[in-house]
C-alpha cells in the first residue's frame, strides 16, 4: 500500500510471509535451536519526506513478528537516511550527498539492496553521487558500523561509474564497479 499525500509526503505499508523453512534458513542463516518453524511474517512502514527541491528524509522499519526463540535484536530492521541534492545522469557537474543510519536484522531484511551496509549490520553510510559527462555517473558510499551479532567493526567502501544509454525510448545503465 503506497500513499502519495502530496508532492512532498509519502507514505507506504508492506506485508511479506515467507513459509519455507529451507529457505529461510538459507537467506538469514540462521536455524532455530529447537527446530521450529521459521516463517517470517515481515511488516514494514516507510515514509519520504520532501523539504523542497534538495532536501529529502526518508525513513523506513521492519519487523518480523514469527521469529521463535530468536533475540529480538536480529527481527526488526530500521533506516533513516537524509539526502541533499540527486546527481542527473542527463546534467554534466550535478551531484548529491547523502548520510544514514542502517540497523539490517538478518531476520526482518532478508537481502537488502544498500551498496554499504549488509542484513546483520548497523551503522552509518555516507555517500555522493557526482555526474562526470552527460550520462556518466560516479558513486561512492562509505559503510562504517558493526556486526549485529557480536558487536565486531564492520566498513566497506563501494563505488560506482554507471553509463547511461537509450534504446527504443528507454533509458539503459552499464555499470563498472
């Protein structure tokens, strides 16, 4: 479920069941000691807010409320990030920078998207995006945190040059890591 209130608030609402004990296990790692079931019934709320043209909030959090015997700190998962400015792969010189706070329990996240941080992580992730030429696009984030599980530093550093090309009126990417 997704409302768009306005040009400068969404909201959204999410429900995921995954029943296959197999493949949980196999996506969290992870195995009940006794051996019970390991469904997820996942449930999520996330919100994005426009202060105006450059400056954006989004926020997001996820529970698992069929975790068994699991430690609560690995069945919820959170996100705050705040972005200035989007670089546009269109716009020579354009650029955005962004920071977040990333809490990814294995249990609620099963395979997040976020180039820094990891499921099992928490910390923060700073990152920029700059535009080199028309349809070159450069990103670099910086993950600097710790293992949910034993408390262990955890960093990653990640970049990015995308090439971006049109076929038939569509916008394609080529990226080089």
């Amino acid at each position: 479920f997704t409302y768009k209130a306005n040009t400068a608030f969404h909201f959204a609402l999410g429900y995921n069941h995954i029943g296959d004990k197999t493949l949980m296990n196999r996506i969290t790692a992870y195995t009940n000691p006794d051996n019970t079931d390991n469904a997820a019934n996942i449930w999520e709320v996330g919100a994005s807010y426009n202060f105006n043209n450059t400056l954006r909030l989004d926020a997001a959090y996820a529970k698992n409320t069929s975790h068994g015997d699991v430690d609560g700190k690995y069945v919820k998962a959170y996100n705050v990030e705040l972005s200035y400015k989007t670089a546009d792969p269109a716009n020579k010189g354009s650029f955005g920078i962004s920071a977040a706070y990333r809490y990814l329990g294995q249990m609620a996240v099963l395979a997040p998207t976020y180039d820094g941080a990891s499921y099992g992580q928490k910390g923060w992730e700073f990152s920029t995006q700059y535009t080199f030429a028309k349809n070159i696009l450069g990103t670099f984030r910086y993950f600097t945190g710790k293992d949910i599980s034993d408390s262990k530093d955890a960093s990653k550093l990640f970049d990015r040059v995308e090439f971006f090309f049109w076929l038939d009126d569509r916008m394609c990417r080529a990226s080089a890591l």
